[in-house]
C-alpha cells in the first residue's frame, strides 16, 4: 500500500514535469515526501551495513535517514540514465526480474509478483520504445521504475540478512543488489563526482553520461543499449558466483571493473579526439579540467 501511493506521487510528478516542467527544489521536496513515506511507514530501510566498511549494525535513526537518501538517488539514477531509447527500460527490466526470481526463490511471493509485473509493463512498453522509438518514457516511467528497483533491492538486502535465525539463501545480498543496479547507480555517482569537482550543480544536465560516451566511439543507440544490457548482466552473474567473496570485497570489485571500464571508455575517445592522448589524461584532463558541458 504504501509503495502503491509513493507511486502515485511519483506518477504525478513526473507527469507534470514532462507536460510543464517542475522546479528542482520541488521535485527534491516531493521525493523526499515519497522516501520517507517508504521508509517511516512502510519500513523498507536498512537495518545493518552489512560488514561493508566492516561496519555492521546501524540504529534507526541513521539506518532510516541513509535509506531515504539511498532511495532518493536510485530514483534518480534511473530517470538520468533515460538518455536514449530503450536504455533505462531494458536496465529496469533485467533489475525487475532479477528481483522477481530472487524473490521467488525465497518464497517471499508478495515481492516477487511485483517484481515481475513490473517487469511485465517495462517489456510491453520497450516494443514500441526500441530504436525508431514510437514512445517515450519521459521523466514518469523512469521515476516509478527506480522507486520500484530501489524499494525491492532494500526488500531482498532485509530478507537475506546475516545473522537471522534461518540461513540466508543469497549470500552478499547488498553487492547482489549493487550488481543487479549497477549500470545506473555508477554513472550517476560518476558524473555527479566530476560535476562537484569542477564545482558545478550536480543536478545541471550534461551529455557526459556512459550512453553518451559510447556516442563519441560512433555506437548506435542499439548497440549501446545491447553493450550496458550484457555489462549489467556479467555484472550480476559474477556478483552471484562470488557471494561467497563477502560483501565489503564484492561491492569493491565491481565498481573496481566498472573503473575500468571508464577508464577504457575515456582512452579511446581521448585517441579518437589526440593522438596524443595518454592514460594519465584520463585523471588530469578528463576528470580534473573544468570542460563545457
């Protein structure tokens, strides 16, 4: 019930930011209505740290005010990375049924069926949203699926704690969800870095997204999609082949892989631009020296 009304909320104000436009302030106060509402009253907040950091328990109060900032940025990572057709569709579908077989798994039913009827509406949606796109999801859909995905990762983190009477089925669930989310939650870790760096709003829209970097090497929309899609799932296929790693080694080796990657992206788009572009131009022009967006 209480995630059916922040979607509702959501809906809303997504739906008046694409016909009019909101103020960002506005937007932020919204979500955080939104966030609280999920966290305060439905529950759906970390209770541990699950060893990363090699921290473990957490009180409410910090567990709670984390979990609503954790939502709140899921949210809009998803609606950031709507960049091209098809791409925050296709990643919220890999998330949402992920979830939904991890929660089948588990017999946590209530769960897995949203899940996967929400996977149900994202697939509907992507064939008539793949490149020539007929429509579009526009800040409404990319909301409401990264309400979803976050609201079920916090879920599926809670039911698989260590230390609770029964056996977790998945080990590492935290850098499981971090894996299934991955895609998303780094380029907007990424790019707001880079934006507070060069001491710029980290809400200004730019066009150094991942999709718009895989546009310099000359991918097209399709490929690009196809490229993260299969980045997404190797990413949560190693994550669950090594949940027996813990979660603190985990969640480093992926955004470690992810690191790299970048860093791949950024040495052949910096050749592509000078062929005297060298790997610590990646640090010191890409990263560090303001740019124009």
């Amino acid at each position: 019930n209480f995630l059916i009304t922040s979607c509702i909320i959501l809906f809303g104000l997504g739906l008046k930011d694409d016909l009019y436009g909101v103020n960002p302030r506005t937007k932020l106060i919204l979500q955080l209505v939104v966030a609280t509402i999920l966290v305060v009253l439905g529950n759906f907040r970390l209770t541990s740290w699950y060893g990363v950091f090699y921290l473990w328990e957490v009180n409410v109060l910090w567990g709670s005010l984390f979990s609503i900032i954790l939502i709140i940025f899921v949210n809009n990572a998803f609606n950031l990375i709507d960049g091209i057709d098809g791409l925050a569709g296709t990643l919220g579908a890999i998330a949402t049924f992920c979830f939904g077989v991890f929660f089948a798994l588990i017999s946590a039913l209530p769960y897995a069926f949203i899940g996967f009827a929400m996977f149900g509406a994202i697939a509907g949606f992507l064939f008539y949203n793949y490149t020539p796109a007929k429509i579009f999801m526009g800040d409404t859909g990319a909301l409401i699926i990264g309400l979803v995905c976050i609201v079920l990762a916090i879920k599926f983190i809670e039911l698989n704690k260590i230390g609770s009477e029964i056996t977790p089925y998945f080990l590492s669930a935290p850098a499981i969800a971090v894996s299934v989310l991955i895609v998303p939650v780094f380029d907007c870790i990424r790019v707001f870095f880079i934006r507070l760096i060069h001491k710029s709003s980290p809400f200004k829209g730019d066009r150094n997204h991942i999709h718009h970097r895989l546009q310099e090497l000359g991918f097209s929309t399709k490929q690009i999609v196809s490229i993260l899609a299969c980045f997404n799932i190797l990413m949560i296929v190693l994550s669950l082949l090594l949940q027996n790693w813990g979660n603190f080694m985990l969640i480093n080796i992926v955004l470690g892989i992810c690191v790299i990657f970048n860093a791949l992206l950024s040495y052949k788009i910096g050749k592509k631009k000078n062929a005297n572009y060298k790997l610590s131009d990646i640090i010191f022009v890409d990263t560090l020296k303001p740019k124009n967006s």
